[in-house]
C-alpha cells in the first residue's frame, strides 16, 4: 500500500521547513513568491493533500457549517439546499442539515450561547419558530446569516428578497390579464409570519397602487405554505357566493393545490380562474398546467449566504452586519397566459 504524502515529504523535496510548507498552504502572505511556486511545484509533484480536519481542529474549527431549515420535504428549501453545499464544499466546508418543523424551542437551541461545541463552526439559519425578539438574543460568537423575512438586528448578516416588490408584481399580473376579483392565499398574521404577512402587504399595494380597494375578505390564511392547505383554502374560496377570477398563491405548492382544487370543480385554468404562486421549484414547471411564478434567485441566495458565513468564521474581528437582497423575476407560464 502506497504511503500518504506528508507535509514532512514536501518540504524535503522543495528543500524548505516543514512551516514554510505550512504557511504556502494555508495562504500565508510571509512568504516569497520563489519559495511558494517551489512548494507548490513540490505540492503537485507528489500529490499532497492536506489534512484538512487537523487543520481544522488545530485552528479551533471543525470545517463544517450548519443549515437550519423549517422542512426538508418543501422543495424549495431542498433546492436550496443543493447549492448551499455546493458553494460550501468550494469554500472548503462540509454542511451539516437539521430540519426544526418550526418548534421555537429546537431553533433557539442552535443559536443559544455555547451551542457549537466545535460541531459547526458557524449557522445559516431559516427560522420559522422564532420571532425577531428571539433571534436577537443568539449567541454573538455565534457566526449566523439568516435566511428569509427577518431582518438582522445588526449581528448577524440576513439574506432574503424584497417580499413587498415581489408580491407586488405577481398581483399586478393578474390585474393585468383584467382580473378584478383576485384573492391570496397564505396569510399568517401572527408573530413569526412575517414572510406571509410582507406576501399580504404587496398584495395590497399592488391593488392600492391602481385606486382599487384589495378585498379582505378574498385573503385567506393557511398553516403552511403547502398543496393540502392550498387546496383547502382554494375550496373555501370558491363556496363563496362571488368566487374569485384569480388567486395569488404564497408558494408553489399552495398555488399546485388550488390548481387541483380548480380542476376537480370542474374549472379551467386560467380561463375561469388564474393562479400565480411564489418559489419557482421545480414542480411548477412540470404540472399541468404549469404554474406562473416569482423566482427568487435561490443560487444568489445560497452563494451569499455561505460567502458571508465563511467570512464570518474566518475574521479575528466580526465584520458589520449587511442586508443582501438578492434578485427575483417574474415567470409567466400556463397557469396565467394558458397553453399557447
């Protein structure tokens, strides 16, 4: 069996300390560029590869970051998540997941004081349970970005996008196809609805926005942002003695059961009632019909989060919070412009 490279070897071969492998490595700037292209050369001469967990430990660190999430069974956190680890493994890291279902207690348990004990060296976090009082009360060693509709207390860095704006333009979508009659579905007025609640409010504007009056009596609430809660609400909907002419749904998957609601009512989508929903995954665009959404850009998402969580981690002095708001578009599909 082929003996493993050591740091040892390479310095023997490039004819240097076994420190002066070490800092080239690591990407100290004490070093001359002759030595360090000698190393390097040395490096790839006999295939050496760090031990990258003993350097780790070494430097307090235990080279994986954790991704705190409502529900792994939404497929838009599980799309998400393939490109936390990707923009992870670039950086080095491994991504240790944990799914909380919203219990306030286990989310408060990641972010309490002392809760690394060198299993993750820092948190992107999706909280659902907690509300913004909560989450100020983290530990503030603790390396956090949050994910989402809480705005940062400015101690940890927040990714998300503008909820308002982006409901906003799915409403006047539908305004625009000369919808008059449209309802929403997903509201959550309550403390960590946040996200919902921002849905709602660009709802209204958009209508506000034209000198129409947004009916409150067409905005109706839901548990979670899922198939069966959207397809129950969508049945309330249309029980009513004026059903609506359109539904903007909080996600993908409410908007993918109101369709199947429509459908078995014997109604055609979008000529009787269009539907617009909120993610972009991947289902919508595979259904039938498919489902005309906003698409946030869940790439920049993910890329941003893990960039300021790795600078966080990698900083003797803890940079100042940011806000980063990352793009999102319109997607008009079957479920609004019908099959063309």
């Amino acid at each position: 069996m082929r003996r493993e490279v050591t740091l040892r070897d390479v310095a023997e071969l490039a004819g240097v300390s076994s420190r002066t492998v070490s800092n080239v490595v690591n990407g100290y700037a004490n070093v001359t560029e002759r030595t360090r292209v000698r190393v390097q050369r040395a490096v790839e001469e006999l295939g050496y590869r760090p031990n990258v967990l003993a350097r780790n430990l070494a430097q307090g660190r235990s080279g994986q970051i954790a991704l705190v999430v409502p529900y792994l069974d939404t497929p838009y956190f599980s799309e998400l998540l393939q490109s936390v680890i990707r923009a992870a493994r670039a950086g080095g890291y491994n991504v240790l997941i944990d799914q909380t279902d919203g219990d306030p207690e286990h989310e408060r348990a990641f972010i309490a004081h002392g809760s690394r004990r060198l299993l993750f060296d820092g948190i992107i976090f999706s909280p659902l349970g907690l509300d913004q009082k909560a989450l100020a009360e983290h530990d503030p060693n603790l390396p956090l970005v949050v994910l989402g509709e809480r705005s940062s207390d400015g101690t940890f860095d927040h990714v998300g996008i503008d909820d308002v704006a982006a409901s906003r333009q799915a409403t006047e979508h539908l305004l625009d196809l000369g919808r008059r009659r449209p309802a929403a579905i997903g509201d959550q007025p309550y403390a960590t609805g946040e996200a919902a609640q921002l849905r709602t409010q660009g709802f209204r504007e958009a209508h506000l926005a034209r000198g129409l009056t947004p009916r409150e009596d067409l905005i109706i609430g839901t548990p979670r942002f899922n198939r069966k809660d959207g397809a129950q609400a969508m049945a309330f909907l249309l029980d009513r003695e004026d059903p609506p002419d359109a539904v903007f749904c909080y996600s993908d998957l409410v908007a993918l059961g109101a369709i199947h609601t429509l459908i078995s009512r014997g109604l055609r989508v979008p000529e009787d009632v269009a539907v617009i929903g909120y993610d972009d995954i991947e289902d919508g665009a595979y259904s039938n019909p498919s489902v005309s959404t906003i698409s946030p850009d869940k790439e920049m998402i993910a890329t941003s989060a893990v960039e300021r969580l790795l600078l966080r981690i990698g900083s003797a002095t803890p940079p100042p919070a940011v806000e980063l708001r990352a793009p999102h578009k319109l997607i008009i599909r079957e479920s609004t412009a019908g099959r063309r």
